[in-house]
C-alpha cells in the first residue's frame, strides 16, 4: 500500500497501539513490536529479501525488525547502561543527595523544577537528550526526595528542557546538519556565521517553550502521581535519615565529576568537530568525546566516590542491580526503533516528501509542519530535522527566505516541529517514561503533551521573530 492510504493506516497502527498498551494492558514491547511488524507488511515491506532487476536488495520484514532493534543498542544502548550505573553508584554513596542540597541552596525549595528544567538545557547543548536523561535523573530523584515536590513534576520539566535545547541549539547533530544544507553563496550565507545565527535564533526561540514546558510540568503534577512519588508529610524527616546514613558522603567536587566530566569531554568532542579542527588533538576530543567513551570515564570518577564512601565492595552488586533495572527500559526503547525503521522503509515518508509543494504558501509555517508531519510518523527528531531541511532548502528562495536570517528562522521552525510530538515510536519518549516511574499511559499524558504544547510555543515565538527581524 502506498499513499494517502498509508498515511490512514499509520493513524490506525498508532491508535491501535495506544489502545494495546493502555486499555488491554499488554505489554509496551509485544505492543509495539506487532504494530511495527503489521504495518510493515501492510506498508508493503517484502516478507522476505528481494533483489530488483537492477541488482539491488530490498530488506524483509524480519531484516528491517532487526535493523530497526540492533539500531538502538548501537546508538544509546550502552549510554544508558553506562549512564544509569552513574546514578546507581550517585545513590549509593549518597552523592545524588549531596547534588541535591547544591540545586535547592542554589534556587530554593520552592523553585527546584525551574533548576531541573534549567539544568537540562543546558546539558543538552552538548549532550544528546536520551543520555542527558540519564545523566541527570539521580538528581531528579534526589530533589523528589529532598523537597517532596511532585516526580512528574520534576521528570517533565527535565524533559522539556533537555528537549529543547536538543533540537535548537548546535552543536547537536540536527541543527548542525541544518545549518550545513541551508549553507548559499547566492543568499552569503557561509558554515560560520550560519552556526552562530542558528544558536542565537535557536536561544532566543527556547525561551517559550521552555515556559510553556514549566507551566504544564506543574500542571500536569498536580493530576498525575508516578511511582517514585515522595510523601511532604515525612520528606524532611526521611531526608535526615538518609543524610545520616551516609557518614562518608563524598565531597562536591567529587560528587559533581562523574556528571560534570562526561558532558566537557561531549561538549569538547562537538566543539572540534564543528572548528574543524586536525591532529592527535582533535582526534584525542573525538575519541573522549563519543557518549560511550565519555560516560565511561564518568564511571571511573564514580569508582573514585565508591573507594572515597568506603562501598568499593558494593560495586559488583550496583552493576548487577542497574542491570536489571535497566534491562526492560532497553527492550522497549528497542522496540520503538523498530516502529521507526519500518516507517522508514514504507513508501509513506516519499508519500509526505511529494505532497511538500501544496505547503509551500505557508511560509514559515511550512517547515514547521513538515518537520512536526515527520517527527511523528518515524519517531527521531535528528532525523525530522534533517530531513525536512533537505528539503526546504532547496526550496528557499520560493518560501521567501532570501538573508542568513531567514535561514537561521527556518532552521529554528524545522526545530519545533522536530518536537511535536514524541510519542511511543521515540526512544526518547521511553526514556522519560520508564526513568521517570510512569506507564505508557501516563506518558502520553506528560512527554506527548508536553512536547505538542511546547512545538506550538516555539513556532508562536519564531512568528514573532521573522516579524521583528
């Protein structure tokens, strides 16, 4: 089946999916995974391997169901092992709740989301969302712990910001790779200028929605209780206890390295990438900066806190302990890059790409909705950005994007379309979810909102920027 029909058939594979996982209470990963293989045959994936007339092969189903799965463990699946044995060893040394005491004397009891959301999109800058998550969830859960304020609360606004910041500001990969297809000599615009325009475009356009991400984190709080949830009425109490439980909490340096370390040596790696820089240097930065590389050497300043805490014979146990826990967390993001990749491989991407010209009167409104059209359909923000900027930018001068200002705005709009919205074919979305103590329901009420309502804060804030620039 190919087009409109398609795109019918993908509403229905979604909604079925939805109904699987939150009525029928069947679990998110056989859930997925028989959308997944439904809608690819559906799509028109071959049961098997077939090579065309001109020699090339086409995948089957079975192929595409174990690119789409393997894809993920190569990408974030030992980032998140890695990540989430940091926070285990942060735990159990007492160090996530020495990081907590730094945030609340920073900003205040009655502020620590605005401090979580803050922290997040600042980390992103560097760092991709998925691992940024990871890095930073013992001490969201610390600052639950600390201030009895609302986990949902405090998982949504770490999402939002971490989000954010994700798919507007170099040097992640999307905005980057944007940046480098709307690259003109005719419109004078060169790799350099376009990279600062688009971070400056990109820090102005996170203000909404960063706003917006806030205001439904403390909504939503209110309305929807996780697992981790802390009790006010013994918060203070509980937290003295921990506090004494812990004679040999580690240091704030100490504490802060394994964090701190991971993110300098990511930001590094970007920095020489983006500078173009050569040499044993560089490649030292390329090599410490890979999320794998880094998180490890996050680990062995973990280590460091484990010998300093007296708990190093503890170590084994944590790492048999985060596996566990961060076992079926993998399967179920595996799952959702399987939902992706057969998306990829149906026809209905091509269907969308050929329909791009009915758009083009909407402007800036254009490369938003297309972006926000793929970003749903296959589940990968980087992918929505790149994507929809391969195809607007050819397309620049009849959209009337004529300056490196115009470029810089359209690069922003692909960006919040890129978030809106992330739901269960997003490996980002099973982050959140299972990090975060919610079920599948609960996260469409929180991350899928959330991103829906912030893609429309940031394409409303851009509006207003194409007006005044």
């Amino acid at each position: 089946m190919t087009g409109f029909g398609l795109v019918i058939v993908f509403i229905i594979a979604i909604v079925a999916m939805i109904l699987m996982i939150s009525k029928l209470k069947i679990h998110p990963f056989i859930s997925i995974m028989l959308v997944a293989l439904a809608f690819g045959i559906i799509g028109g994936i071959p049961l098997v391997d077939t090579v065309g007339e001109d020699g090339a092969v086409t995948q089957g189903i079975a192929n595409v169901i174990g690119a789409g799965f393997s894809s993920i463990f190569t990408s974030i699946g030992i980032v998140i092992i890695l990540g989430a044995l940091i926070g285990s060893v942060l735990e159990a040394t007492g160090g996530a709740f020495k990081l907590a005491d730094v945030v609340v004397n920073l900003v205040g009891k009655k502020h620590p989301e605005l401090a979580m959301e803050i922290m997040g999109w600042v980390v992103s800058i560097p760092v991709f969302c998925d691992s940024g998550f990871v890095i930073l969830n013992p001490i969201r859960k610390a600052l639950v712990q600390r201030t009895a304020v609302s986990s949902v609360t405090m998982t949504v606004a770490l999402a939002c910001g971490l989000y954010v910041s994700h798919v507007f500001m170099p040097p992640t990969p999307g905005p980057i790779a944007a940046a480098g297809l709307f690259v003109s000599d005719d419109m004078g615009i060169n790799m350099g200028n376009e990279l600062l325009l688009v971070m400056g475009i990109g820090a102005l356009a996170s203000v909404l929605p960063l706003i917006a991400g806030l205001l439904y984190a403390r909504y939503i709080g209110k309305h929807v209780k996780a697992g981790d949830e802390a009790d006010p009425a013994i918060v203070q109490e509980t937290y003295e206890e921990i506090k004494a439980a812990y004679p040999n909490m580690p240091n704030g340096a100490l504490t802060f390295a394994p964090i701190l370390v991971p993110i300098i040596l990511m930001a590094l790696g970007s920095i020489a990438s983006m500078a173009g820089w050569s040499g044993v240097g560089a490649e030292l930065c390329a090599f410490f900066g890979t999320p794998i590389i880094a998180l490890s050497v996050g680990v062995l300043f973990s280590v460091f806190q484990l010998v300093a805490s007296k708990k190093l014979d503890k170590f084994y146990d944590l790492c048999q302990d985060t596996l566990k826990v961060v076992g079926p967390i993998l399967f179920i993001t595996a799952a959702g890059g399987v939902l992706g990749r057969v998306i990829a491989n149906t026809d209905m991407v091509n269907f969308i790409t050929q329909q791009a010209e009915l758009l083009q009167g909407l402007g800036i409104f254009f490369p938003f909705l297309l972006a926000a059209i793929l970003k749903t359909a296959q589940g990968s923000s980087t992918v929505a950005i790149t994507t929809t900027a391969g195809m607007v930018a050819p397309l620049m001068a009849t959209l009337g994007f004529t300056t490196p200002i115009d470029a810089a705005l359209a690069i922003a709009a692909i960006g919040a379309g890129a978030m809106t919205v992330s739901h269960a074919n997003d490996s980002y979305f099973w982050v959140v979810t299972n990090f975060g103590s919610m079920n599948a329901e609960q996260g469409y009420r929180t991350q899928t909102v959330a991103t829906g309502i912030m893609g429309v804060a940031g394409i409303i804030g851009i509006v207003i920027m194409s007006m005044i620039f």
